[in-house]
C-alpha cells in the first residue's frame, strides 16, 4: 500500500509540471467543444458561441497565430490575478482592455471531455499546455488555494495559491 501511494503521489505532483504532448482523442466520444462552437476572429481571439465568452487563444506568455512564439509563463495565483490588470492597462490585448481570469465554471467550460493530453480544442487553442490553469475562483477549503483545471484530463480541482500554474484571460462577449 505504501508503494502504491508513493507512486501515485509522486507521479501526482509531477502532472502539473508536464508541457505539451500528443494530444489523444476518443472518436467514439461527441466532440464537446467542437471547432464549430467557435469564432475565431483572426487578432488571436475566440469567441465561445455557447457561453458568450471571449478568450486569448494563446496561453500567457505565447503569441502568433499558431501560438507557438515567445514561452509559456507561469504564475502563482496572485501574479495572474496581477496579469489581467496589466494586459488592460494601455491599449489591452486585440483592443479590449477588460481582460480577466476566468472563474472555474468558465474555464471548465472549454474542456473537450472526448480528448486528453491537452483535454481542449488544440485547433482553436493550439499548444495548450496539459497542465494546471488557474481560474479566479478562491477554495472555500482556505484562503491559500484556488480552484484550477488540470488540462491533461480535464479535471477541476484545488491548488495551492503559491504555485507557479498556466494562465488564459477570457471577457465578457460582444
């Protein structure tokens, strides 16, 4: 038992540290966020058809078309609170300066349940990290975490506000 719970602990803490991988998807599985959900606006923006939700196609810290340019940033959950503030300040990012984190049911909402490895849309959110992504959501457990969506399966769960996580701003539709 002891073993088993090393091991699972160990590869556990492990999973938040993982960058992009081959992305794996179930086709007997309805795509949940399928291409089709989307506006892509060409400034590197997506809109979310369903949820009215504007989103930074790129993880901070990328840039281009293919999100591919500069490095993928991390930040404990005050920086990235911190973060949004300043994409706002100036002329903000694509020309809206009203750039948040997104709470948990709004960052959740882009999982693609038939993927994993990143568990999102890599078409419209291209070089997604399967990682932790912080939401704006404190935990009700204690002031010291937040929620966040692991995107490597999908899941939401708790983490501890110091952590250095992955960030995407999202803001309100047109």
């Amino acid at each position: 038992m002891y073993i088993l719970k090393t091991t699972f602990t160990l590869l556990f803490c492990a999973l938040p540290f993982l960058t992009h991988a081959a992305q794996s998807c179930n086709s007997a599985i309805p795509r949940s966020a399928p291409d089709s959900r989307y506006i892509d606006h060409g400034d590197r923006t997506v809109t979310d058809s369903e949820t009215g939700l504007m989103w930074k196609q790129c993880s901070e810290g990328l840039s281009d078309s293919g999100c591919v340019s500069g490095a993928i940033e991390t930040f404990n959950w005050q920086e990235a609170m911190a973060r949004a503030e300043s994409i706002n300040s100036g002329a903000g990012f694509a020309g809206y300066t009203d750039w948040r984190v997104p709470d948990i049911k709004e960052l959740a909402s882009l999982v693609e349940i038939a993927c994993y490895s990143p568990a999102i849309n890599e078409t419209l959110f291209p070089a997604t990290p399967a990682s932790g992504f912080w939401s704006a959501s404190p935990s009700a457990s204690g002031s010291g975490s937040a929620w966040i969506v692991f995107f490597s399966n999908g899941y939401d769960y708790y983490d501890v506000k110091s952590y250095g996580l992955r960030l995407r701003l999202v803001r309100a539709g047109q």
